[in-house]
C-alpha cells in the first residue's frame, strides 16, 4: 500500500505554468507584476485594505514586530505575549527584534487562552500575538477585547487561516487585528513555493512595510521599469530588509487562491470524516474546530497518550503523521522567558496531526482510523 504524507500541497500544473510563463515572456519575475496582481486578488479575497505580498511569513512577522517597535518606540523591556505551541517564526519574531518574549498558555482550542493572557499583562505588556492553529479560530474575539482594554497591539499570525470565514458575516478572520501575516510556504494550505503576505489596516504602515522589505528604497524597481525610461536615481531613508516577494511565487499562489475556498471545503469534509469515525475511541481526544468559523482546516490534530509509540506504528503501516508543535519555550533559546504553559506542556506530549491534504480521500481516512484504532 502506498504511503499517506501529514501534508502535502497540490498543485493545478498547467494553469501555474501559464501564470509563471506570462513573466517570463514578458522578463519579469521580480517584485511588481504578478505581485501586484496577487495583492489586489488577495484583498478582495479577504477585505484587507492593504496587502503586501512578501517571501515568506517569518518576514512578515519580523517586519510586523520591526513596524511597530519604531512606531511606539518599544524598548527591549517592552513585553510580547504570544504562544508556546507555534512554528518557532512566531516567537524569533520577538527576540529578532530585541523585545521580550512572554509565553502564555493555551486552552482546548490550542489557541491563546484569554485566562492566561490576562494574567501575565503589566505595565510592560505592549502586544500580543495570536496564532490560529490549524486555521482554529479559539477565543480570538476575547483575545482582541483584552487588546482594546489594555491598549495592546494585536498581532495574527494566520499563517494556517487562508480562508477561515466567520460563519455569521463571511468574512475572512482577522480584519479587526493590527497586523495580520499569511503564509503561502508549500504545505501550508494556500501554497506557492514560499511566500507570505503581511496586511496592515492603514496605508501609512503598508507603506512602511513595501518601503521596509526592499532595503528602505523609496522606489520599486518595477515603478523605475514601468514609468517608461528608467530611473537610476533612488533615496534610502530607513534601514530596511530583503523581505519582498517575486512574481513567479505570486504567479503561483494566484492559481491556489482560485481553488481556496474549494480546497478547504475538501479539507473540511476529510475534518468531518475523522470526526465521525473517530468518535467511538474513548482513548483518542479530537481537538475541535469553533463552530462559529468555516475552518481553512490546515490541521487535523488529536490527543493520545504514549504518543510517540503510537506516531511509530502508524509510520509502520504507511501514514506519516506530524507533531504541531513542540513547547517553544522548551527550546533553548527561549530558557529564563516568562511562561505560564501548564497546559501547553501536557498537551504538546499528546498531540497528533493526521494527513489533511488534497491528495487524500475519504478512503485514505478510514484506513488512518483503522490503523490508529487497532493500535489505541
Ligand atoms: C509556517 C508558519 C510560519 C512561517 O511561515 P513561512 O511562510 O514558512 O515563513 C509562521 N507561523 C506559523 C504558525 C507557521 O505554521
């Protein structure tokens, strides 16, 4: 039998080949081109105002934290609560910039717990950062709340919510955080080869960030090339970065956001399947999705005991699961960081992702249950 991988993306081939093939018949793969053309389809996707496209989340997430550290003039006392159970991007976001990293704990949702968060608030606190995991919404709304009463900068890291819909209005979640990051790296569920997009609520910061991601140029080089002559003469007002994307990673991600929201449909009918064949196991813990969200479902996790056992049988029988994530603040780099992470450190020992991805069927499901039920 063949083997079933955690994650994998899918791509539609010849329609990512015609996108690629427009910027190479034209001679542009850079920034501009198909990256304009993908922030506007991206923002009327999700009803961002502004979206700049980037090479990756981690860049947004850095270039995020870099924005809003010179904007209030944060110290490197200046306190960031965020998440333990995240790809580490989330939190070398804070220490990259020199600021605090405070880890709160999680609740069953594994998204921030608002308890949590409220108790490791002071006179230090100036963000917080929310992680949606596995395109899960939590208690996110309670989370923003906090953030409005205590004057906190509310960062979403939705590197796994491409496409996660509040049921009620039908809008993308996250258009009331200051800064929302996506990710379009190749297993996440809206893939380009690497890519990621940063969305401000105001043009000030989304200028910053375009001015930020290429080196502190006040220029494009796409706006010298367009504006008929090119003009060689340029201004570098701030230190910026190599942050920006490229047109043949937005050619890619254009055809991906054309089947998102069929693509993640799919993801929730495979979500439902599990949920209904695994509720006969009393040894399994599912971990649920809110009920008020249409998920974009990135992630299928479970709870077991002797975890790591059972991640090995499953391999024997051909289905190669994964583990999102282990403890952050567990990490080396993050020893001596405040962390209140109870349950964060039981449930890490237990989690679970199943395959969830587009080259699986309802078949591939059953044959993931049956393995895992003959060894729980
Ligand atoms: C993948 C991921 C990132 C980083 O995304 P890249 O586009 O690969 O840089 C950040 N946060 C979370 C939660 C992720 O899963």
């Amino acid at each position: 039998m063949s083997n079933i991988q955690v994650l994998r993306p899918k791509y539609r081939v010849e329609e990512t080949l015609a996108e690629i093939k427009e910027c190479l018949d034209i001679g542009w793969t850079g920034l501009g081109f198909k990256t304009q053309k993908f922030e506007e389809e991206w923002k009327k996707y999700t009803g961002h105002q502004f979206a700049h496209f980037l090479n990756s989340a981690t860049s947004g997430l850095n270039l995020a934290l870099n924005i809003f550290k010179k904007k209030f003039g944060w110290t490197s006392e200046a306190e960031i609560i965020s998440t333990s159970l995240t790809f580490v991007s989330t939190n070398h976001a804070i220490l990259n910039e020199q600021l605090t990293p405070v880890f709160a704990d999680v609740d069953a949702s594994l998204c921030l717990d608002p308890e949590s968060v409220k108790k490791l608030i002071n006179s230090r606190t100036k963000a917080v950062i929310f992680v949606g995991l596995g395109g899960n919404v939590g208690e996110y709304k309670k989370i923003r709340k906090i953030c409005d009463d205590h004057g906190l900068i509310l960062i979403l890291d939705a590197a796994h919510m491409a496409g996660t819909k509040w049921k009620d209005t039908g809008k993308q979640v996250g258009d009331d955080a200051d800064c929302v990051i996506y990710s379009y790296q190749a297993v996440k569920n809206c893939p380009s080869s690497d890519a990621g997009m940063i969305c401000f609520p105001n043009e000030e910061e989304d200028t910053l960030a375009r001015k930020l991601s290429w080196l502190g140029i006040d220029k494009t080089t796409f706006d010298r090339f367009n504006n008929g002559s090119y003009k060689w003469k340029y201004e570098v007002s701030d230190l910026g970065f190599k942050y920006h994307g490229n047109s043949i990673a937005a050619a890619i991600s254009l055809v991906s956001l054309r089947y998102l929201d069929e693509d993640n449909a799919y993801r929730r009918h495979l979500a439902a399947a599990y949920d209904r064949s695994l509720e006969k196991f009393s040894a399994i813990g599912v971990v649920k999705h809110s009920d008020a969200i249409e998920s974009s479902r990135h992630l299928y996790q479970i709870c077991v005991e002797d975890r790591d056992r059972i991640v090995e049988m499953l391999a024997k029988d051909g289905i190669h699961c994964g583990v999102h994530y282990l403890p952050n603040h567990k990490f080396k780099i993050y020893e001596g960081y405040k962390a209140d992470a109870q349950y964060v450190e039981s449930v890490a020992e237990k989690l679970i992702s199943l395959p969830l991805h587009l080259s699986i069927t309802e078949a591939d499901v059953g044959r993931v249950v049956a393995s895992l039920g003959k060894i729980v």
